[in-house]
C-alpha cells in the first residue's frame, strides 16, 4: 500500500522492505504515512495504520510513536523491542531528511526466535534441575563412605546399591535426551519397513519381569486382521516399551496392564495401553507428552523416571504419520492411543 510518494520511490523501498525481511513504514514531513509494505500491515492489521493518514493520529503502539519522536529529535536509529498481541518485535526508526520521506519504521518480528531462546531455557534449566538431585545423592554418599561409612558394611552396601540407582538414572537420562536429540535432528532416517504387529508387541515381553515384581499382570492382545506399521521396528518398540514401563510405574500392586493392537480407520493401525494405575489429574493432561514435565505428586514414586519417556513417544509416533492421545481419571488409570499407518498393502 503507499500514498502520496512516487512510484520510484516506492518500488526502492519496497525492494528494500523484501530483501530485509522486515515490514517498512515511511512517514512525509507533514506526518502522513505514505507507504506500508505488507509485512507491516499484516504485523500491526488494517485498522491500525492507514497509508494517507497521520502517523501520530493511528491506532499504532504509542511506543512505536514515541520511537519515532526519538529519532527525528536525535537524527539516529533509534531501537526498541516491543512486545504486542503475543507477539515480540524489533522496532527501528530513521531519519532520513528527503523530499517525499522523514522517516523509517522498520519492523523486524522475532516471536519465534523468543520462543525457541525461552524452549533452550527451560531445557537448560530442566536438564540441570534433574541432574543436581542425583549427583547431589551421590556426591553425599561417596563422601559418607570416604569420611568412614566403609566401616559399616551394611551401611556401605546399601550406599553402594543407591550411588548404582542414581548412576543408572542419571545414564537413562543422557540416552533419553541423544534419542530425543537425534530424532528431531534427523540425523538418523527413520528405517522404512514392514513391521508385524506380533514382533512390535515382543518388545513390551521384555517388561514382564518388572511388571511380575510388583505383581501386575501385564496382557497383550492382537486382534484379527491388525495389519502391519510402514516404518522403524526400533523406534516403535522403543516408543511401546515407554509406554507400557510408564503403566508399570504408576500402576500399583495387584493391577493389570492391556496392550492392544487392532485395526483402525482404513490405512490405519491401532495400538493401546491401559493400565489401572493412578490415573493423571484433568490439569496435568494437556502437558504431559512434554519433555521434562512430571504430573503431580500423586503420580511421582520416589523421583522415578527423568520426563523424557512420553516425548520420546510423542517424537516417534509423529516422525511416523501418526498421532498419540490419552484419556485418564485419577485413581481410575489411564489409557494411551497410537495411532499408526499400515504397510501400503494394507494401506491401499
């Protein structure tokens, strides 16, 4: 959009506007906007500034305004960030003294790069916040046993077993993070292969030990005619595996497990695992396929699990096509749902 600057002028600022990625807004001496490039216009909206109007007279930010009083008063860029409707911007404004423009407003939107810097934050911080528990633990005992602990040998045997729990966890917690780093990297492709359901279950046979040891039963069930997955064998054992260790955590003696696999929508696959455990409180469901993110206390058992086992799931379904949701009550257990797509055979 312009108004009353020349067709030369506007094709430069226009070509400077786009090579610059920023929204562009210039300003006459008489304080009419006499150009809006389109990112600025979809930046700020239609009703907010008008080519042929008073700049000062708009429905702009009175920070972007008083921006530019700063630079026709000092005759440098002057700059601002700017925070409107969620939004995070890079405000600068120039004087630039010539016959059919006063001013500049470039408008550079950084929103999503606020975004990603606060996701590094948390990471860091959440990283850092579930390593100092355990290498707190284990620095404490390591210092018990050396300032005489080893004198006790059931003491010492039993510091000895939780400095090996802690280590352990810590071990799980780096595997977990390279996994999750590596899958949203890409760096390593996703295997495409015919995967049978029967040998995607054989990985959750694995966790029959653990799920024996607390006296939960732990039952899978195929239903005819479930077709097999298009992808990666590995992945999505791995992804089956954290579902039915989540089940087994939170589930308490005496409960039952079910793993089931059936077909779905045309082209589609079906697997679930329901458990009979704590349950997940309404709050906590929205959040709880985010990395590092641990349900309230009713669901935490003596620090177990470092948060990264639903998102790994999470990652792994949807680099496949797929999608994961779960339905849960507290103290009536939880049931998750992967949906996957079937070999192109079946697919088709």
């Amino acid at each position: 959009m312009q108004g009353a600057v020349s067709g030369a002028v506007a094709g430069l600022l226009h070509q400077v506007a786009r090579v610059s990625g920023e929204g562009l807004i210039a300003i006459d001496g008489e304080d009419r906007v006499v150009l809006i490039s389109p990112p600025a216009a979809r930046l700020f909206g239609a009703a907010a500034l008008e080519a042929g109007g008073r700049f000062h007279s708009s429905h702009l930010d009175f920070r972007i305004q008083r921006l530019v009083d700063a630079a026709l008063e000092s005759g440098r860029i002057e700059e601002r960030d700017i925070s409107v409707d969620d939004r995070n911007l890079v405000v600068r404004a120039l004087k630039v003294d010539e016959p059919e423009v006063t001013v500049l407003v470039m408008v550079r939107d950084e929103t999503r790069l606020h975004r990603l810097e606060r996701v590094r934050r948390d990471f860091v911080s959440n990283v850092s916040h579930e390593l100092r528990t355990p290498v707190t633990a284990v620095r404490i005992m390591a210092e018990t046993l050396e300032n005489g602990g080893l004198d006790d040998a059931s003491a010492a045997a039993d510091f000895v077993h939780r400095i090996g729990l802690e280590a352990t966890h810590m071990a799980q917690m780096v595997e977990e993070l390279l996994e999750l780093s590596t899958i949203e990297s890409g760096l390593r492709p996703l295997a495409h292969e015919r995967v049978s359901i029967e040998s995607l279950l054989a990985a959750v046979d694995r966790l029959r030990p653990l799920a024996s040891d607390k006296g939960i039963a732990l039952v899978v069930t195929i239903a005819d005619g479930s077709p097999e997955i298009a992808g990666d064998a590995g992945r999505l054992g791995q992804a089956m595996r954290n579902l039915v260790h989540n089940a087994i955590k939170f589930t308490p003696t005496g409960g039952r497990i079910d793993v089931l696999a059936a077909p779905g929508d045309p082209g589609r696959v079906v697997l679930q695992c329901r458990d009979t455990g704590v349950g997940i409180a309404p709050d906590d469901l929205p959040r709880i396929f985010e990395r590092f993110w641990k349900a309230d206390s009713s669901r935490q058992r003596d620090g177990e699990g470092s948060g990264l086992g639903l998102a790994i799931v999470r990652h792994v379904v949807e680099a496949h096509g797929g999608s994961v949701s779960v339905v849960s009550e507290p103290k009536r257990g939880s049931t998750f749902t992967v949906e996957l797509p079937a070999a192109p055979s079946h697919a088709a």
